[in-house]
C-alpha cells in the first residue's frame, strides 16, 4: 500500500480548493483530493490491489475556525439516526457542517452508546465498564478524547464521579446508566437520562432529588430536596436525582432536607485540565494505535475483542490523529463487495499509520461505516438499505458561533 500513501500525501500538499486529480488508469491505484475549507481535506482512495476504496478527512487541530462536535442520535441518549440527518440537523440548528462519520457502538435496540458519552463539555453518560454484549471478557475499551484547545487523546477512560454530603463521600459507579455489580452500587440521574429514574429489580434503592445550586470549579452543587425508596423518581429539568442501590443507600439515609450534595464528574485517567477541560469523549472498540506501533494483534488480550470482528475483513470507520497532535485522521472504508472487500483491524492499523496516524481508534464498523462530505454519503454503505441508522457520529464544523466546548482553538 505504500505506493497509494505516496499518491495521497502528494495529492493531499498539492490540492487548492474544489482541485480533483483526475482517475488513474485502470488496474492503478487512484487518489482524488478536495479541500473542502481551510485546513479541511478530503480525500478518496481506490487500490485495485486490495481491492480497497477509502475515504479520508484530513483536519487541521489548530485552526480556531474548525470545530469537532461529537452528536447523538435525536440529541437524547437512546436513540438511532442517519449519520447524514445528523449532520443535517445540526446544519439547520445553525452550525456549518463540512463533514461526518459514524462514531461509537451502540445497542441495536435502544441506540444507546457502549462507553462514556462527553458532549460540549457535558457528561451525559459515564460507565466504568463499557456496557457491550460481545466482550470476551468486562472492562472498559478505548476512548478517543478532545480537549476544548483541541488537543486529541486516546485512552481506556472510565467514568469517575464522587458524591460529598456533609457526613460523607462515595464514588458514582455510573451516570444516568444504572450501576453494574450485583451487590450495591450508586449513580446520578440528570435530564439527559428522561424525566424518571429506572427501577433497580434486584437492589433496594434509596434516591435523593437534588435541586441545582450552581458550580464551584469543577464541582456540580446541589441541595438536597426530598428522599424516596424504591425507584421511579421525577428528575428535575434544573437538577439531578442521586440514587444509591443495596448496602450503599445507608450513604443517604443520613442526609436531610437542606444539605449540600457536591457531585465531581471526570475521568480516569483525567482528560485535560481545569484550564484546559474536555470537551468531548467518544468510545470505539479497540484502540489499533499506540504511538506509532500498531497493536491490533494485542486487542482480544487488552479489550476482550472476537475473531470475527477484529480477524474478518469489515467496512470499517477509524479516527487518529499525527504524532504532533495538530492534524485528525477521519477514515472511512467500505467492504463487503467486488470493489472493496473491507480490512482487518491490523489492516486497518497500518493503513492508518500509512496515513500518518500516531494513534488510532477502531469505531463502530460493518453496515454503520458512513462518511458524510457536504450533506452527502460520499462511501458505499454495505447494508442492502443504504445508510444505517447510528447511535452518534462526530462532525467536522466551521465557522464561529460553535457550541461552547466543541470549537477548537488555536492559530487561525
């Protein structure tokens, strides 16, 4: 394949705005190129060889008038859209969307994302385990992450949230997810979870409303305002209801009405910093990518990945980013037909690397591999359907006026 990167890097230093190379000869390998906005590329890729046919976006981290905003399906955190309405969506909502891709794994049933779900610097789901029915084995897979200077990340990144009262602190094992373990356990419920707590089956449940009292810091404040057994509590649209299940509802009982409940929500291993927070995190399954060496082969060992996922040739869907951090790699590639037959996850790793990848992540694959360029799918999805509805999709977006904790900054 190094004879196509040697095509892609070159076509990718020469492209001028709306520059297409023209098509090589047949039985060659072929490299179009676009520049879609200042410091925005796109380019496709087609090697007869593989076969294979890619998509890549090339993103430009430093640039204050690029943004990259991770989206949720509907905006509600169990739900399934088109990569492409998404995008659509938030075009009409005001936002200048050059480009999209499909992003994390997602129940088929409810849409919901596996792993951590971090919006606009607002955690809207937090699991110490990602919640995936194929693992081999339980633990929490790779995230990719973005600082609010754009500053990108890859990491295992569990959920680490703490709740303080005035008698006591325990840690939240999840956020608006209900807490695994079977014994006892504690989570906080916002909005972003609907209008009323899930029952526990299993685990008694003590839960508190909590009304907001605004932040100190990177502390949430809130006074507690009433308590309630069993479950099925309204949450309130200006607050949050703290719930804690089997031997742990004892951390509750000794609150009452007026206290001061402070809530920390991040990290572990942190992303970013009080001067410089996090501003989206999004899962994939598995990181193929480890500064510079491609550790695909080490997945089912580090991530409890299976054969037919990771050892099969797939579409796939990837993100990565250079060795200095200043340049994201948004990639694309179809499978599943005489034209492309897709790639293995090591296949994917060293194509990635080929690109000029330092790190990089796997995304959800298969039927959900979509890459939207100026409102259109611009790859071959592989369902007999077209284009699948996904769980979440990450947008490359321009101008000002980007949500707080989406716009990248740096250098114009």
């Amino acid at each position: 394949m190094v004879g196509l990167l040697t095509l892609m890097v070159a076509a990718a230093s020469l492209a001028s705005d709306a520059a297409l190379h023209p098509s090589a000869p047949p039985g060659q390998d072929s490299v179009r190129t676009d520049t879609l906005a200042p410091g925005v590329v796109h380019v496709r890729m087609a090697r007869p060889a593989g076969p294979w046919v890619a998509h890549v976006l090339r993103v430009d981290l430093r640039r204050a008038t690029l943004g990259v905003v991770h989206a949720r399906a509907g905006d509600r955190l169990t739900s399934r859209e088109r990569t492409s309405a998404m995008a659509a969506r938030h075009t009409a909502g005001g936002e200048r969307v050059l480009a999209a891709v499909n992003a994390d794994f997602f129940d088929l049933a409810t849409g919901a994302s596996e792993n951590n779900v971090l919006i606009a610097g607002e955690w809207w789901r937090g699991v110490k385990i990602t919640d995936s029915p194929y693992d081999t084995f339980d633990n929490i897979h790779a995230q990719f992450a973005l600082t609010a200077a754009g500053r990108p990340l890859l990491g295992r990144f569990a959920f680490d949230g703490w709740a303080h009262t005035a008698r006591t602190a325990f840690p939240l094992i999840a956020l608006n997810t209900l807490p695994s373990g079977a014994h006892e356990g504690s989570a906080l419920w916002t909005a972003r979870a609907g209008s009323i707590t899930p029952r526990d089956t299993v685990r008694p449940t003590t839960e508190l409303t909590l009304a907001s009292a605004g932040r100190r810091a990177d502390t949430l404040l809130f006074v507690r305002r009433a308590a309630a057994k069993g479950g099925g509590s309204a949450i309130p649209a200006d607050g949050a209801v703290l719930a804690a299940y089997g031997g742990r509802a004892v951390a509750l009982d000794s609150t009452v009405d007026g206290d001061t409940v402070r809530i920390t929500l991040a990290a572990a291993p942190a992303v970013g910093s009080a001067a410089d927070p996090p501003a989206l995190i999004v899962g994939g399954w598995p990181r193929i990518l480890r500064d510079g060496r491609n550790i695909a082969p080490l997945a089912p060992a580090e991530e409890g990945t299976i054969s037919r996922n990771a050892e099969m040739r797939h579409p796939r869907t990837a993100v990565g980013f250079t060795r200095d951090s200043a340049t994201l790699l948004l990639v694309t590639v179809d499978g599943r037909s005489a034209q492309s037959v897709g790639m293995t996850l090591v296949e994917l790793a060293d194509f990635m690397k080929g690109l000029g990848a330092w790190n990089a992540l796997n995304f959800d694959g298969g039927g959900s591999t979509t890459m939207v360029v100026g409102g259109k799918v611009v790859n071959t999805p592989s369902d007999r359907t077209g284009e699948r509805e996904v769980g979440s999709a990450l947008l490359v977006v321009q101008g000002a006026g980007n949500r707080v904790g989406c716009k990248v900054k740096g250098a114009e």
